[in-house]
C-alpha cells in the first residue's frame, strides 16, 4: 500500500526508548526523515544511528527537556534547518509520577502540567505556522486510554491527557481548512519500559511476582497479550498517511480490547 509518505518529515517525542522510538522506526521506513527528540542523549543517538543504518534514512537526535520552552523552540528551529520543513508531529512524553489524589503536592501538579499539557501546546504553537504554510500537516497526540477510563493509581495522567485530547479535538476544527489533520492516540498497557515498571510497582503493591501481576494483567485484555509498540506505531504511520485525509478530530484507542465503554 503506497502510504504517500516518501520524502516528507516527522518531529518524534520521546524517541529515546518505548513507543517514541518504535514511532520513529515506523515512520523512517516510510522514507520520511525524522527528527527525534528526548532528555537521553545516549540512548537517542543510538536510535538515530538504528534508524540510519536499518532505513538509510537521515535521523537527526535533537536532547531536549520538553518541559522548557526554549528546548522545545530549538527542536522545531534545527528540524526546519536541516530539513527544511516538518510534516508531521508526534507529540510523546513519559508519563508523571503514579499515584492517587493525596500522594501529590502543588508542585507535583505543576510539573506534570508542564510535562504532560503544556508540552503539546507549545510543540502545536512552533509547528503548526509550518504547516499552515505548506498546506498539509498531520499531528498525532499521543495520550492514553485513561482519558475514556481512568486507572486509579494515575491520577496525574488522567487528568492531563484529557486536556490533551480536547485541544487535539479543538484544534482539528479550526486546522482542517489548512490540510492540516489532528488525532489523539490513547494506547491501553503497551510493552515498554516505562509500563513494565508499573507494572512492577503493582506486583509490590500486592504483595506478588511481577510474573504473577504480568498474568492478572493479561487475563483482563481480551486479545491475550500486552500489545507491543511496534503495532502502536503502524497506527500512528496510518493515522500520518494520505490514506487518512478523512480522519481528523479522533480519539482513538488502541489496547487489545480492554477498555468497556462505548466511547
């Protein structure tokens, strides 16, 4: 299936390890060149080089703290530089400190408003001009399944990334007029890093084996497995592609049928 994707750019957050890092494989398969961003600068030149060496398509690792504008202002100011043009951005960050309403102070909120809200803001107000420009853009949020049903122990997570799913829906009305498309992603519990580390901290939590909470955790997604990244990451190459010029405003879940509502 030609994707129409060949030549164009992508800025990738997060890209270091996880889902960010699957997400910019996908996407530099597609021919697209990407610029990557993240706080590991190790672990973020080794993706770029991976990317390279498996695609042959120019990656370029851009250390960032997405939490502080300037870094955020240098992402998009050395994509343009080096590639002249952003196509596509996938907005991706870890996620806050788990916990439940009293476990968090006023500075905690902050910070994970920063991490979480602000970040998106701020990478829509540098990148969009662009793509209003070029009359084509496509924005994938990601956020999480918690804003359709909320995990008790992410407190911080459910509430921002609601606000994250409501500015994509906003934003998509007034930006269509532009070609340029907006999307939110909410992937359920996803094989990385940082889930798996969760998922450590329930198994402690019980009083049980990561492998037994790994199992408990299984029994309740309908599919049988934890989904991986890499199938997370064709999504967001879909959702990226001329093959979605329709879709622009959705929220979209991704979690191996865990979730029981509707909506």
């Amino acid at each position: 299936m030609n994707l129409g994707l060949k030549g164009r750019t992508a800025v990738v957050g997060g890209a270091s390890q996880g889902l960010g890092r699957a997400v910019a494989l996908a996407l530099a398969q597609e021919g697209i060149t990407v610029a990557l961003s993240a706080r590991n600068e190790d672990r973020l030149r080794d993706t770029a080089e991976e990317i390279e060496k498996t695609t042959g398509v120019q990656a370029l690792p851009i250390r960032a703290d997405h939490t502080q504008y300037a870094d955020i202002k240098r992402i998009v100011e050395q994509t343009i530089t080096t590639f002249g043009r952003i196509d596509i951005l996938f907005t991706n960050t870890g996620g806050p400190t788990p916990g439940t309403f009293f476990d968090f102070d006023d500075r905690q909120w902050q910070a994970a408003y920063e991490q979480l809200l602000l970040y998106v803001v701020r990478m829509c107000r540098e990148v969009i001009p662009h793509m209003k420009r070029q009359r084509w853009g496509r924005i994938i949020n990601n956020a999480s399944v918690a804003v359709k049903e909320p995990y008790e122990d992410l407190l911080l997570s459910n509430v921002f990334r609601v606000g994250v799913t409501s500015l994509g829906k906003t934003l998509s009305r007034q930006m269509a007029q532009y070609n340029v498309l907006i999307n939110t992603l909410c992937p359920g519990f996803t094989r990385t890093e940082r889930a798996m580390a969760l998922l450590q901290r329930r198994a402690e939590a019980r009083n049980i084996s990561l492998e037994d909470m790994e199992k408990i955790t299984v029994s309740e997604i309908p599919v049988g497995f934890i989904p991986y990244p890499e199938g997370v990451a064709s999504l967001v190459v879909f959702l990226a592609s001329e093959r979605a010029s329709s879709l622009t405003g959705t929220t979209i879940q991704i979690d191996g049928g865990h979730t029981r509502g509707l909506l």
